[in-house]
C-alpha cells in the first residue's frame, strides 16, 4: 500500500489547483460528506459570498436498495441550476459510481451550462467513464480497502483507510 499523504498539504494543492478553474459565474457545490467539507472551506478560502452549494448521491444510486439513504447532508443548491458554470467537488474519486448518480441529481434541478470536476483524491479503479478536471493527488489502494476523509472538530482534515464492509 501507499502511504497515506496528508491531507492538508492535499487540500492546499487543490485550492491552487481549483484556482484557475473558477470563471466569474462558478459555483462550487460540494459532494456529501467529504466533498461538503471541502466546498465549505474553499468558498471560505477563496473568498466567495454566499453559501455554497451541497448535492447528495443517495437517491440516484444504483446501490440504493443495499445502501439506503445516508445520515449525511441532503442536497441543497442556493442558485439557479439552468444555465450555471458548476464545479463539483469531492474527497476521493473511485469507481465513478458517486459522480453518476450526483450527475443525475444536479440535473433533476436545472440544467447547468458546464461541470466539472476537482477531487482531493483518485485512487484509480475507474467502473464507469469519469475523469477528474484537477486532482491534488492520486493513490493506489486494493480493491478491498476505502480511503475517506475526515474532519477534526477543529476544522483539520486527514485521511484514513478502512476495509471495505
């Protein structure tokens, strides 16, 4: 296995990275949980007004039936979707599978102008056609492991793997 890189130097390469993606009407929207934390924090960092923009997979999921719907956040779009030059951001790009069923629910609300895509992380094993615009890094983890991150009280993040369930 890798080792694990920190994820605050991670986070710092995805603010400059996401930097020169950001056009005068972007909105950033943050996928639950991971990607929430981070569109929290770059909103800040970048100094946008506003809120920004929070989108759960749970009810696009081809993986609903075994999964339910999840404790995190639920999707929350503070603009207009029609017509909206939309950055999605998330923690670890794997399989694909989250950012199809996130496509799907940003498109129940509008449809945007453009979206793409910046990650923290991908670790490769791509099952559907999905590629990120800007990722801080990439990793390469077995199949029977995840990588998540997590979020100290005091706002600091880090990342951990666990064994599949």
């Amino acid at each position: 296995m890798s080792s694990i890189p920190d994820a605050e130097a991670l986070y710092g390469a995805l603010l400059a990275g996401v930097r020169p993606l950001m056009r005068a009407d972007t909105r950033l929207v943050g996928i639950t949980s991971g990607g929430a934390w981070l569109v929290e924090r770059l909103q800040k960092d970048l100094g946008l007004a506003g809120a920004p923009g929070i989108i759960s997979s749970a009810m696009h999921r081809d993986d609903f039936a075994r999964r339910g719907l999840s404790a995190s956040a639920q999707t929350a779009l503070p603009f207009d979707v029609n017509g909206a030059d939309v950055l999605l951001l998330d923690d670890v790009l794997y399989t694909g599978r989250t950012i199809r069923a996130v496509l799907n629910e940003l498109f129940d609300f509008g449809r945007p102008s453009c979206v793409r895509l910046a990650v923290l992380v991908d670790r490769g094993g791509r099952e559907l056609p999905v590629a990120a615009d800007f990722a801080a890094t990439q990793l390469t983890l077995p199949a029977g492991q995840l990588l998540a991150l997590v979020r100290s009280d005091a706002g600091a993040f880090s990342l951990k793997v666990e064994e599949s369930k």
